[in-house]
C-alpha cells in the first residue's frame, strides 16, 4: 500500500493510505474516543464523540469515518475538540436514564466511562424533551431490552444485520422520536430472533443485556434442601479470567472449579463430559444416516446432517429454513444432555431424589437460557436444566462471594460426569465439533488415528467464516466396508449470516456435504453472547488458542477414549443409539425410529 505523511498533535508519521485517522492516532499512542465505532462492524459515525480537528477544515470530523490523507495536520485534544467532545457526551446523557447505581452495567458502560473520564459533573444542558417513560422489555428468558438506556448508535442493528442477517432490531423514526425497536415494536420473544446476544457483546450501555439468574441461583444454594449441581460449558475456561483480572485467552479451569466449590455447589462437574457423548451420539447417527443412505437407498434419509449443539443456530434454522429441519442431527445440545442425566443417572448414583436436584449451567451463551425453558426440555422428567448463568453472571457471583480468583488454589472437577477429553474441551471453538466428531468416526471406521499431525485436523481450524474439509476412507474395517473410497466432505460456518451462505448452497444444490457444523457465534462459543466484554477478533482468537492449547494438553484427546463415557454405557444407556439414549439425550425420536 501507499504511505503517507501526516501529523497528529505535531507528531508526524508515515502511515498507508486509506487508514482513518482513529486507526493512524492508535498506531501512535493517541487515544481518541468512541461509542458507536466497532471493530467487528462497518463504520458508521453515528455518535461524533470521536470528532477531531483537521486544520484548515471548518467542521470537526468524525475520526472513525474519516481516512488520511497527504499533509494532514490533526488536533485529537485542542480546546476545541475536548470541549465539543463534553458537549456530546452531556447530549447523550440528557436523554439516558443514568441511574448507573441500579444498572446492570454499572462499572462496564461505555458512557458511564465517557462521563468519568470528561468529568461531566453537571450538565449544561437541560432536557429539550421531557424523559420518555420507556417501557422494558422482560419477556424473552435470554435478553432484556431496556430502551431508557439507549443511545441509538446503533451498534445492535448493525451487529444484527452484518455479523447475524438477521435483523430483528432496526432503527424506526426520526428526530427526537427516532429509537431502536424491532418488527411492529413487538417483544424481542415474538420477533424473529435467535438470543444469540450479539447484540449485547456490542451494546456499549445497559440498553441490551442477557437476563440474569443469579439471585436465584443464591437462593438454591443456600436451601438446605436442595442439591445445587453446576456444570461449565469448555469455552468459560478461556473467558472467565478476563472478567477477573486476566488477560484474554488465560486459561483458568482449576481456578474455576475451585471458585465454584467455594460458592457452595454440591458438585461441580464438566460440560465437557457430555460433549463427549454428544460425540458417542452424533457420530453414531451420521454413520447411520450414511448407511441408510449409501446401502439400504433410503429416499428420506437427509444428507448432509448439520449439528444441533449451537441453540442460536437451532433458532435460526427453525425460522429461517424450517423445511431443513429434518437435516439436523437429533442429538441434544451437550448442556440438556448433561441436565437430564443430572436428574436420572447422577441423581440415582448419589441415591438422590431428582426433584431435590436443582441444575445449574455456566455458558458462554444467552441463547443457553431460552433453550433450557424450551418445553421439550423435560425428558428426565423434570426441567433438565433449572438456571443458566453466562461466563459474565458467574464472575459476578465470584466477586459477591469475596473470592480473590487470582489467589486461590486450583481444584479438579468432580469424577463423575466430571471427566472429559480435549475432544470435549474443543467444543468451544468454531470447527471444534466437526474435529472432535472426524478423530472418533474416522477411527471407529477404520481402526486407525484420523490422519492429520498429531489429531490436529487443521482445515477446520481458524477464523475464516465457511471453511471445508474432506478426508477419504480407505480399508475401513469389515462393518464399515460401504465405505471404502468414500470422500466424508465436510463444512464448517460460524456466525449466522455465514450460516446462510451455507444453507444457501446447499438449497441451490452447489454444495454437496455430509456433515456441516454451524454455530451461531462469531468464533463459535468462545465469541458467545455470554462472554465477556469487550470482544474483538483478535481477542476471540487469543481464547481459541487457549481453547486448542488446553485440548493438546490433555492425557486423552478422543471422546470414545473417555472413561466415564465407556463407563455411563456400560451402567446405564447400554450403547451409542439405545433406545435409552434416544429418550433422554435426542429429540424427535419417533423420527429418528428409521435410522
């Protein structure tokens, strides 16, 4: 690229053409700030609060929108700036509802820090429009919608649109009336909207925030008579730290485990260990979904199968392409597999009565929350999963308890269904499915290792939106036999609107796949709406690094090698594809009675 030569606050600097003046100010150590600016998203400069001083320019410019160019003299603090700068920030506040003290956000809104770092004591300006008595949208189990707080700079609408196509948020009116609704300002539980929570990792106030279980959670811990377990989802390990202190991408499970003891759980067990049996499960029924499909001729066999883990992506494909829905896999997501083994074969283990057990799940996701009120989710006979708290609701609950997180000694998951495999642990990142899915079929076909360095199967890793892969079955052993010179194609799509790209193809017929992972976050659960803020691409891949270093570490590194999976077949759901497993870990099982 071209350089240029310009200065910013006197100090010149040689930077490649096209750069915004916000990005050539951080290359330098200048620090201008923003509001509706993003990394994940286009620009926009909707807020101004970034506005700069261009000399020989009338106006001030909006530093995000505004690229370099040749011989630009920049102010970023004179007079000036810093005062227009106080001036909309005191604007912002004087249509907000800045009772920070009762706001969910407090200590981590963007404009609670504006506010304090211009020191806006008081304001200048009085309210133009008397406040509006919004009113809050509580309806959805996932997010709470709470447009007194908004400051319509439309960080959720874009989030919406460009990372998830969805759309579900838009901007409506104009002027002083202009606000941030959905289709006919309906409640976001009856638009369509897949909780993904997006929209609340960008949400920059407390305008949008994931409906929170803590105090109940409280309460079920300090019943006497309640068993209070918790379980925690592979990619809170590579998040949690950063809510405490750490830096993105620090490893924190022992530290993690040892907190939740010290809150008072009963057990503390691994999500991980149901990822693996979600392994068992899935990899069972693409194999026999193939077969059905490559021997017996099965007209009504759906090919390619896609994953069902990602309850974001499940509500997205119930909306979107419901005549696909046949082409998922039944399997439960690893959390509702976890909550109705909690209550029947945990509960019978510890000779526990299960209507005593409360379950309690920590995920990195707020569509976690409306799939375990979904009404299907009773297959213990109980409500599988009781609370889902988000990596953010848990850190909350370590600095209520008094924890220094940074001090305390690690702790190991309780055994039983506390044991997993680097297979469970990469769950927690896009591709993370498909490759702990490709080391356990491939090896159950063929006898023999999948045949990538080290069970790295490289072509589904990293952060490209649609990756694929292939991998040809040779001398596979004799049950497998159907198989030989098979070319297992494979796909693997994070966030949604990359999700449709896929699903696109595969309604044109232009792709032709047997097996397609989708997860409804950027990243997939590692980028999740539960996790902490801020995020950024350079930050969600500093934890799939933690994600894979975590998985290379581990003693055991495919789900069938799990022994407490070989264990829980042995005890209790007899095999991979029992009708007891298909009772208590699948949906649609009368559908499934073909296979």
């Amino acid at each position: 690229m071209k350089k240029i030569k310009l200065s910013i606050n006197g100090i010149f600097v040689d930077i490649e053409q096209g750069t915004t003046i916000l990005d050539a100010a951080r290359q330098i150590g200048v620090i201008i700030p923003t509001l509706c600016y993003h990394k994940d998203l286009c620009i926009a400069g909707n807020c101004r609060v970034c506005v700069v001083e261009i000399s020989g320019q009338k106006r001030l410019a909006a530093a995000c929108a505004t690229p370099c160019e040749e011989e630009m003299e920049i102010f970023t603090n004179s007079l000036n700036v810093l005062n227009s700068r106080k001036h909309i920030i005191e604007l912002l506040l004087s249509e907000h509802n800045a009772d920070c003290t009762s706001c969910y956000k407090n200590g981590s809104c963007e404009l609670q820090k504006l506010a304090s770092d211009y020191k806006i004591l008081k304001q200048d300006f009085i309210r133009l429009v008397p406040f509006k008595n919004y009113s809050i949208d509580k309806l959805s189990p996932s997010i709470i919608k709470d447009d007194s707080k908004c400051v319509r700079c439309q960080r959720c609408v874009r989030t919406c649109e460009e990372l998830q196509g969805i759309n579900a948020l838009t901007v409506a009116y104009k002027g002083d009336q202009m606000k941030i609704t959905t289709f006919f300002e309906k409640s976001m539980n009856n638009v369509v909207c897949s909780t993904c929570g997006q929209c609340i990792n960008h949400c920059p106030t407390g305008a949008l925030v994931e409906k929170n279980y803590i105090e109940k959670v409280w309460n079920a811990i300090s019943d006497k008579t309640k068993h209070v377990v918790v379980q925690t989802a592979p990619a809170v390990r590579v998040g949690l730290g950063e809510e405490l202190g750490l830096k993105p991408g620090s490893r924190v499970t022992g530290k993690m485990v040892a907190a939740l003891k010290r809150l008072g759980f009963d057990a503390v067990m691994d999500t991980d260990f149901t990822a693996d049996l979600t392994i068992m499960e899935e990899g069972t029924e693409l194999l026999m979904r193939l077969k059905a499909a490559l021997v017996d001729h099965d007209p009504d066999v759906k090919l390619p199968m896609a994953t069902s883990c990602s309850p974001g992506w499940i509500k997205y494909i119930e909306h979107i392409y419901p005549e696909y829905l046949d082409h998922l896999s039944t399997c439960k997501s690893p959390q509702q597999m976890f909550g109705a083994l909690a209550k029947t074969y945990y509960a019978k283990a510890r000779n526990l009565d299960p209507e005593t057990i409360v379950s309690v799940s920590v995920m990195p996701c707020t569509a976690k929350k409306f799939e375990a009120a979904r009404p299907e989710m009773h297959d213990s006979g109980y409500r599988d999963v009781d609370y889902v708290l988000t990596t953010r609701e848990l850190a909350i609950m370590i600095k209520q308890a008094g924890i220094d997180f940074l001090k305390i000694e690690d702790m190991h998951f309780d055994r039983l269904m506390g044991e997993s495999t680097g297979a469970g642990v990469i769950f927690g990142a896009t591709g993370g499915v498909m490759e702990a899915a490709l080391r356990t079929v491939y090896e159950l076909v063929t006898g023999r290792d999948v045949p990538f360095e080290n069970l790295n199967i490289t072509p589904v890793r990293g952060m490209d939106g649609v990756r694929e892969a292939s991998i040809k079955i040779e001398n596979p052993i004799e049950e497998w036999a159907f198989l030989d010179g098979v070319e297992l194609k494979c796909a693997v799509a994070h966030g949604l609107v990359n999700a449709k790209k896929v699903m696109d193809s595969i309604r044109s017929g232009q792709a032709n796949y047997h097996f397609v992972e989708f997860m409804a976050c950027p990243g997939g659960c590692l980028g999740g709406g539960g996790q902490p803020i801020p995020t950024s691409p350079e930050i969600r891949r500093k934890r799939a690094e933690a994600i894979y270093a975590e998985d290379a570490g581990m003693p055991l590194r495919k789900s069938h090698q799990n022994p407490e999976i070989i264990k829980i077949y042995k005890d209790f759901l007899e095999k991979p594809g029992s009708e007891k497993s298909h009772h208590l870990l699948h949906t649609q099982y009368t559908a499934r009675e073909r296979f």
